[in-house]
C-alpha cells in the first residue's frame, strides 16, 4: 500500500479492514463519514444539552486546527472572538472521551493567557 492511500484509509478499524478487502476508496470514505457522523449524534446522547452546540463548534473546527503548522488549539478558529473559558466545559466533555490517537496521552489543559489549548 502507498503512503498516500495509507494516509487517506487512516486508522479506523472498519475502514482499513474495508480496503484491506475490497480497496475501494469510496466505500472507505462512506464508512469514514458514517463513523464521524455516529461520533456527532453521540454528543447529543451523552454530552449536557447546554454544552452540545459548542462541542460540535469544537468538533467542526478539528480539521482546521489540525492543518495549521502551531499545533496549539485556538478558539478564534472555532468562532470570531471565541475565548477558552466560552469553550471549556465542551473541550473538557471531549477530552473525556479520551479520542486520541491509541497509544498517545490526551492532554487538555488551559494557557488561558494565550486563549490556547494543546488536545
């Protein structure tokens, strides 16, 4: 397998065993997006009613923060003017959750000074 189909079929379980099988991209992606999608209809099963909207703020932002070259969490990404104490108890639900990568620690603390958070 090439490095960018490794990169594209990611980690997921079902999605590599999927390629694995089949190697069809697209059937990987679907899996991929419904996986996603199971993770979102999750935060309003689980997550306090109040807090939801900025979890999946939080969420929908993910891919942008990771594309930026400082790896740090910045609020303003999630909304103009956004501000670490706005987000806290949504990040906190979410770092509960323990979804890093396996065999990586979750971190989640505030540099409030900074308005930055380092998941």
């Amino acid at each position: 397998m090439r490095s960018s189909s490794i990169i594209f079929v990611g980690g997921m379980p079902e999605s590599v065993q999927s390629f694995a099988e089949e190697k069809d991209f697209n059937e990987v992606r679907e899996i991929q997006k419904r996986i996603l999608a199971a993770y979102e209809q999750d935060f309003s099963k689980h997550a306090p009613i109040e807090i939801v909207p900025k979890i999946r703020m939080i969420w929908n932002s993910i891919p942008s923060q990771l594309a930026k070259e400082n790896k740090k969490f910045i609020y303003g990404l999630v909304r103009e003017g956004g501000r670490a104490k706005e987000y806290e108890a949504a990040i906190m639900w979410l770092c509960g959750l323990r979804t890093c990568p396996q065999g990586q620690p979750c971190e989640c603390g505030a540099n409030s000074a900074e308005s930055l958070w380092r998941i």
